[in-house]
C-alpha cells in the first residue's frame, strides 16, 4: 500500500501524462487502487498543497500549468528514480535544520535512506560549529539518513563517498567542472557551492546510522551570502540560469544511491579514485586550521581519507579533522 505522499505524487504523474485532457475519478481511483472518496481527499490535498487542479463533474480532473512548479514532497516523489534514497520523505517549508531533524528520526528507527529536505532553515548548521546561510525558495537543504554496516573508522569514508555524489551531480548542472577541498566542500571556480555535515552514532565497532546533510547553493545571490569569511557561489547564478530544485534533488539522490550501493558491494577504493578525479590540490601549499596548526604541501589522501601533509621538517602528518585552505593556483 502507498503511503499518501507516493498516491498525491502518482495522482500528478497522471493528470501530467494527460496534458490538457481531463482523467476521470474512476480511472484515478482504478489505476491508484483506492476508493472515489480518497481520489477526492488527495483533490483537496494537492489543492491545499498550491496546485490548480480543476474538476469537472462529467470529465474529471485537469492540472492547469503553473510556474514555478511548486517544490514539495509530492513533486520530489513523482520524479524520483530510486528504490533506497528518498523513498520515503520527510518535507518541511521552514524547520531549524534538516540534521538536527533527521538525527531525531534516525533515533527513533527511521529506514536507511530516508530524507529530510526543507524549503529554508532557521537554524542551519555547518561544520566545525558555524551556521549555514538558508533562505528560503532558493537552494537545497537536505539531510540523507543511512545505516551502513560499517565500522566507526569508515566514516570519513562515507563523507568522501558524499562529496563524490554531490560533486557528480553539481558537474551535470554546471558547465564548469566542480572541485572537492578536503573532505567534502564542492567549489566552482574555487568558489564554494555546496557543504557537507556529516553526523553520526556509534559504538566501538560499528556505526548506528549516519546523517549526511547536504546544502547546495542552487538560485541565491552570494552577494545576499552572510558567510562573509567564505567565498560562497550558487550554480544558478554562475550559469546565468536558475536550477530547478526539484530536478537537482532527485538527481542527487539517485547518483547518491549508485555510489552508496557501489561502496556497499566494492568497498570505497572507487569512491577514492573518483574523489581524487575532483580533488586539485595534490603539491599544492595547504595550511589546516585545527586542534593544532599545521601547514605544509599536499600529500592527497590515504587509505581511509585521511589528509596526509609534509610539514617542512620532513615529517608526513595525518588530518582527520580540520579547515583547510590552500594557496592559490
Ligand atoms: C559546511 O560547513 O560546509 C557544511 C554545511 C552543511 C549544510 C547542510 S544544509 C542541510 C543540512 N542541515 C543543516 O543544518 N546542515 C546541513
């Protein structure tokens, strides 16, 4: 039995696959499997919701064209095209921030790959205790729920596993090729676009489930940005053309989907490779903000994601955690 959200979203696929021709309450209600009085109750809903639906009493239902297409459970639900991520969706129009969110339902035994998104955030977190600039109608908040069973010590793993999938899906939407920074920042043109908080619990030896909040400057203006210590960027605006949020979400959801299923099978020797393919700043002169200061020349990375630095002296240094800037090209 679907849940409400997938019979609304099959409710929109329908009235969109019929363009202007109107479907009748019998053919929705035969194709959904559920009865005239629940079609009516997912009517009202989808109205509710913002959509214009009109219903004619003899022909049935019409979905009058409307721009922007609303960004909402529904319409993230009839685009979908996987089985794990976003299967089921927890939507929001405002919330404090999709982690904390998503930390409380993972807690009380929400599935592996499910999601939180929300329209803005009040309270938007980003990594080493900042905030993360979240205006409302523009971007992409989003917090993925997994349990892998892996050990703590992989973790880092999948944070690299996440810059990889939304490195891959910043480059579909963007003629300039993306970069990671160490671990999972994604810049364009060494300008940041997308951030990556990845939270966790576990016990000694093995993970409970993971969340990996995702934020992605799609449509905003950097100039409004109040994060005047980062260079930030947003895709829209450096390609002269607004991304459809939409569109980007299930996107990055189902290449998410292929890299988790693949490092689930293969281990995360090919997450690495292609987290190298982003990463520039092999050679280069890198300087780690962290429990201690370290500076040197970058050495890539090792074996479980760690930052492996040549301090002057000769000596290799290890990074697991860190702000890392590197001088420029
Ligand atoms: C960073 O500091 O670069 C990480 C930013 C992560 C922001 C995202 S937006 C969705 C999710 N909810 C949050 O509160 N933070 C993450």
């Amino acid at each position: 039995m679907m849940d409400r959200t997938s019979q609304e979203a099959e409710i929109i696929r329908l009235l969109r696959a019929n363009g202007e021709g109107h479907v009748s309450g019998q053919t929705i209600s035969r194709t959904l499997g559920i009865s005239r009085t629940a079609v009516w109750k997912h009517i009202v809903s989808l109205r509710n919701a913002g959509y214009l639906i009109e219903g004619s009493p003899r022909k049935g239902y019409v979905l009058a064209d409307r721009h922007p297409v609303p960004f909402n459970s529904v319409e993230i639900t009839s685009a979908l095209d996987t089985d794990l991520i976003g299967r089921e969706i927890f939507f929001y129009e405002s919330i404090d921030s999709t982690n904390t969110k998503a930390m409380e339902l993972a807690r009380s035994g929400a599935a592996d790959g499910t999601v939180v998104v929300a329209d803005g955030q009040c309270k938007g977190r980003g990594r080493l205790g900042r905030g993360w600039y979240s205006p409302p109608g523009v971007n992409l908040y989003t917090s993925i729920i997994l349990r892998p069973a892996i050990p703590p010590e992989r973790a880092q793993a999948m944070t690299l596993l996440s810059a990889v999938a939304v490195a891959e899906t910043v480059g579909r939407f963007s003629p300039v090729r993306p970069h990671v920074k160490w671990p999972n920042d994604v810049l364009i043109a060494s300008r940041k676009v997308a951030g990556i908080l990845t939270e966790m619990s576990s016990e000694t030896d093995r993970v409970n489930f993971m969340v990996v909040g995702i934020g992605v400057n799609l449509n905003m203006d950097p100039e409004s940005s109040d994060e005047t210590r980062r260079v930030a960027a947003s895709i829209g605006k450096e390609n002269g053309r607004d991304v459809e949020r939409t569109n980007f979400a299930c996107t990055l959801y189902s290449v998410f989907e292929r890299w988790y299923k693949t490092s689930l099978k293969e281990g995360f020797k090919p997450v690495y490779e292609a987290w190298k393919g982003y990463f520039d700043g092999v050679g280069r002169e890198v300087r780690i903000k962290g429990f201690t200061n370290t500076e040197g020349i970058c050495l890539g990375i090792d074996g479980e994601g760690a930052l492996l630095v040549r301090r002057p002296s000769g000596d290799i240094e290890r990074i697991i955690s860190g702000d890392v800037s590197f001088s420029t090209l």
